[in-house]
C-alpha cells in the first residue's frame, strides 16, 4: 500500500502525484447519503416513526463494514419505516437535508470540465431524484420505497436491475455507464464515505473518501477528512 501524505490539513493523498486535471476523467460518480447531502436518509425517515436509534446503529455498522449481508440490513431498516408518509418525507427533505459544504461547486466545475455526473445511492428515489434534479445530475441509480395509500409499505419496489443499490450494484452502475460513454473506469471519479462505496471505488480511476470511514481511508486515493467536497479542486485543475 502507498504511503499516506497529508498535503494540507484534512487532505491526505495516497499513490497519486499531482499536478492532476479534471479534464482527465470523463465521469464522476457520488454517494448520497453523508457524501453528497449531511444526513443518513433512512435514519432521518425512520425518527418519522420513532424507530431513529434503532435504525441509526445497524446503518452505522452497515458503513463501518461490520455488517456483510448489506441487503438484508437495508430490508430490515426499511421494515422499520411502515406507515411513514409522503408528507413526512417531504418535511424531512425541506427541514433536515442539506448539501454538504462544496457540493454544488464540485458538480459545477466538474460539468464544467466535460465530465458526466453520476450519483449511485443506497438511499432512496424520493430523496435521491431532487437532489439529482437539484444539481443537474446526468445518471441515477437508488432505491424505491413502495408507498400504499400515501404511507410507505416496509417493503422496496424491484426496477429493473432489482431491488437494492448495494455495493456491487454500485459498481455495476459506475461500470455501465462508462461503457455507455465509451470509456474506460480508469477516466472515472468515484467519491463516498462508506463500506458500500468500496466496490465502486475499486475499479475508478481515482477513489476519493469523504468525511469517511476508516475502512474506506484506508483504501482511497484521495481523503478530504475536513472542509468541503470542493477541497478535491485543489488537487484536479481544470
């Protein structure tokens, strides 16, 4: 493994040697959830029902790693969240959810520079299509609750590549779309802070944790452990 070099307080690199240049890559490709927004969705939605603690434990050793099935723990969450409503979820969008510190810069210069944006998240559609919207991402994946009568179910909705984003899925994303801009993942960016984000950012060009978790660290080209998702410009000029 490269040696770690903190290059300016909270922004380690590993392996790479700069001066780099956005224009490099073609792609970039976020997490969601604690990546690109602040909050962890499903423990945001789940406190709708009185069942935030609960939830926020088996999310945090799911991102920790500590947890190897991630799609039985997302369906045991999602379990939790029957009889949530639409209006809740909206209220948690509009009161709870904000982009991280350098999120719409990062996306701004990286359209700017040519490249296409991709978020993959294990959150889910209701949350992840505004925030798509919101910054003009170009490709989404994520997953989708079942809502009956206005309420949410406890159950996903199976779309047509299945019905969690896990970690693989978050790979198999990242790679489809290189193949549908006809490049290589070597020209791909991929950006996240948990154990889900690992097969992703194993076969990118250049791995980058946010705010992330050691496991995750440990394995990344690039760690912002302080300041915002833009601090990546530092190091990719136009």
């Amino acid at each position: 493994m490269n040696t770690a070099t903190e290059i300016a307080p909270g922004l380690v690199i590993r392996g790479m040697t700069p001066p780099m240049r956005l224009s490099d890559f073609k792609l970039i490709a976020f997490d969601m959830d604690s990546t690109l927004i602040n909050i962890e969705c499903v423990d945001e939605i789940a406190d709708a029902v009185g069942h935030k603690a609960e939830v926020a434990a088996i999310t945090e050793a799911a991102m920790q790693g500590e947890i190897t099935d991630y799609k039985q723990s997302l369906r045991e969450r999602v379990a939790l969240l029957a009889g949530v409503s639409l209006a809740d979820i909206d209220r948690i969008y509009r009161e709870r959810l904000k982009l991280n510190p350098g999120a719409p810069e990062l996306v701004a210069a990286c359209k700017k520079a040519g490249l296409k944006v991709l978020l993959v998240s294990g959150g889910f559609t209701h949350i992840s299509d505004r925030v798509r919207d919101h910054l003009g991402i170009d490709y989404s994946r994520a997953n989708q609750l079942e809502v009956q009568n206005g309420k949410l179910s406890g159950r996903m909705v199976a779309q047509p590549w299945g019905d969690i984003c896990d970690g693989e899925e978050k790979r198999s994303m990242l790679l489809q779309t290189c193949a549908l801009l006809g490049i290589s993942p070597k020209q791909a960016i991929a950006m996240g802070d948990g154990a889900n984000d690992l097969p992703m950012m194993s076969v990118a060009g250049l791995a980058v944790a946010y705010h992330a978790k050691p496991a995750v660290r440990a394995c990344a080209d690039v760690c912002i452990n302080s300041g915002g998702l833009d601090r990546l410009l530092t190091l990719l000029q136009a």
